[in-house]
C-alpha cells in the first residue's frame, strides 16, 4: 500500500508570509490521516498541493515512490492517481449516479464501467441506485457516491476536504462512520481535512495539527490527546487543566495536591502541569483533597462540566462528571486528582 511523503515544502501567495513553511508529513500506506488546525494554518493549501491544484514553492510530494511534485517536476491532477472527495459531494447534478461514478473511468469499456459502478455502489451500500439523480439522494448518500467516485479509479490516495461539514449533527457521525469503513474496506490510503477536533480524534489513524504552516504534531489520537507536545496543542485538541507545579522526580506539588507525571523534560523543576477534565473528580471535602466553590455547571445531557474555584489557584478549574451527578454553583467540594499528568515548560 502506498505510502505518502511531504518533505519540506512552502508555498507562500504573491510577496507576503508563506502559508506553508517547510512542512513535512507522513501517512502510512493504508492509514487515514487528518489534517487540524485553526483557520489559515495552511489545510487547504497543502491538500490542493498534494492534489496538483497548486505548485509549490519548494520541497516534495512523493506518493508509492513516485514524486509528484519538486524541483523541476509538476505531474497534473490527473496524472496523480489521487480521488477527492470535497465539501457537500460537488456531484455533478445532470448525471446519474453511475455516471457520476464512472465519470474518471477512462480506461475501461462500457461493460467494465458498469462492473466497476456496480461493485462501488455495493461497497457503500447503495446498490440499486445507478439510475438515480444527486437530488433525489440524502446529504449522507451524496457524501457515499462522492467518495466511490473518488475510488471508482482505484487511487494510491483520496484526499478529503471537510466532505462532513455540511451535515447536520445527527447525521454527520454515521456518515464517518460509514466513509471510514469503505476506506478499510478499499485498503485506501486517506488524508481528511477538517476543521473538527472530535472528528479529527475519533475517525482517523493518525492526526497531524498544523501551526504557523508547519506540522506542530503527528501522533494517533491517544498520544496527542494524552501527551500533547506543548500547552497549545493541548488545549486546541481538546479541553485542558493547566496548573503551576514543581518537580519532585516523577511528581509535581500543585494546588490540587501531588500529580504524578508521565515524564518531565530534562531539568525542568517547574512548569504547567496538563490535566485533562475528566481526570478530575468531585468528592466529599476531606483533609487530604483540594478543597474549591462550584462556580458554574454547563451541562451537555450524557456530561457535564463544572467550573471550581480552588482554594491555591488563580481563576478556575474544569471538572467534567456524569449529567446524572447532582451538583450546583455555590457548593463547596473536594477535587481529587487520577491518572497521570505531563508537564510543560511556563514559556511552551
């Protein structure tokens, strides 16, 4: 299975700040990947790199072994072998399912069009609708015939560019669902840009965050959620407790009491200790806890998030608890901390 490979490259529009500023990327053959990060950080432009749509200033692109794109070598997109599946399925609304499908089958005859058509459609399950119009189609079942167009021509990548985000809520998690599974099921290699740090964490194998054109981190989900590179990172991934603590070998004293930590860096006596909010539990006070006030309870149904200001620290705390446990602003309670924390330089 094709590997993809992006070595050190910029791109920068007219004279002003590069967009992109030596940035390097891995995905493994087989792997989805997701691109993250806040507006203007590049997603776009590397994704339209990668597919040929932009050339860059500098660095490479390498698919299967084969470069796509550096010093002296610009292949078009549809030399590639690369499907795209963009946002809202950009189907073409006077053809038919089939023929939206088979539309970058060139090199094969009626009938192996038709057996191509007919074995994507059962792949993501919706055999029998070839002689249907996009507009007869659910948002989800246009995102379906998007990306088995985008496989139809068996590509070494399929680049995906929010294909999600016009969804609704309720829709949008089936949809991943069903997409991750037919790129399992293709052994396809995939790269998801998006903008969503849920979808980024619960769809893809790897995540890349993007910072200032560059990659900041590549990690699976688990370690960049768990062991963020720095503070930043941290708390763009997801929600975060950073409280001062000093160092005692694989501790830190903080105003929550005694945390241990997975690892400090070499010589660092004291920084920002990460929690996550969930590590966090709201107990009876008790002499051995830190003790806090209830500031504020947002709840979300199946959670909640409690805001405690505790005794030690400056502003407040998250907490995230069950939605079934009882707890309102004003009450005094004791914070105990679980698991293991990491620590970061102050200046990170």
């Amino acid at each position: 299975m094709p590997d993809l490979q992006v070595e050190g490259v910029v791109k920068a529009y007219g004279a002003g700040t590069s967009v992109l500023d030596g940035l390097a990327l891995t995905v493994p053959g087989g792997a989805l990947a997701a691109v993250l990060g806040p507006s203007g950080c590049g997603k776009t432009t590397l994704l339209r790199v990668i597919a040929g749509f932009l050339k860059a200033d500098a660095g490479t692109v390498t698919l299967a072994g084969r470069l796509l794109g550096g010093p002296g070598v610009h292949l078009p997109p549809e030399r590639r072998r690369i499907g795209i599946v963009p946002q809202e399925g950009a189907l073409f609304p006077h053809l038919s399912v089939a023929r939206n499908i088979a539309f970058g089958l060139r090199d094969l005859d009626r009938a192996g069009k038709r057996a191509r058509v007919a074995e994507m459609l059962d792949l993501v399950g919706l055999p029998g609708y070839g002689d249907r119009m996009p507009h007869e189609l659910s948002g989800g079942q246009q995102q379906r015939v998007a990306l088995a167009r985008a496989l139809a021509p068996r590509p070494h990548l399929v680049l995906l560019d929010e294909p999600f985000s016009a969804l609704d809520s309720g829709l949008r998690g089936a949809v991943r669902a069903e997409v991750r599974a037919v790129l399992r099921e293709s052994d396809a290699t995939g790269l998801l840009v998006t903008h969503d740090q849920q979808e980024a964490l619960s769809t893809a194998d790897l995540v890349a965050v993007l910072r200032d054109g560059r990659v900041a981190q590549c990690a699976t989900p688990q370690d960049l959620y768990q062991r963020p590179a720095d503070p930043w990172l941290a708390s763009f991934v997801g929600d975060a407790v950073l409280v001062p603590g000093t160092v005692d070998k694989h501790t830190a004293t903080t105003a929550l009491g005694r945390v241990a930590l997975t690892a400090a860096p070499e010589g660092l006596r004291d920084g920002l200790v990460l929690l996550r909010p969930e590590q966090l539990r709201l107990v009876e006070p008790q002499a051995e806890d830190a003790e806090g006030t209830v500031t504020e309870v947002r709840f979300f149904g199946h959670d909640a998030m409690v805001a405690v200001a505790v005794n030690g620290l400056d502003g407040t705390v998250d907490i995230r608890i069950p939605g079934t446990l009882p707890v309102s602003p004003g009450q005094r309670v004791g914070v105990r901390v679980t698991g293991e924390a990491t620590l970061h330089p102050h200046s990170a």
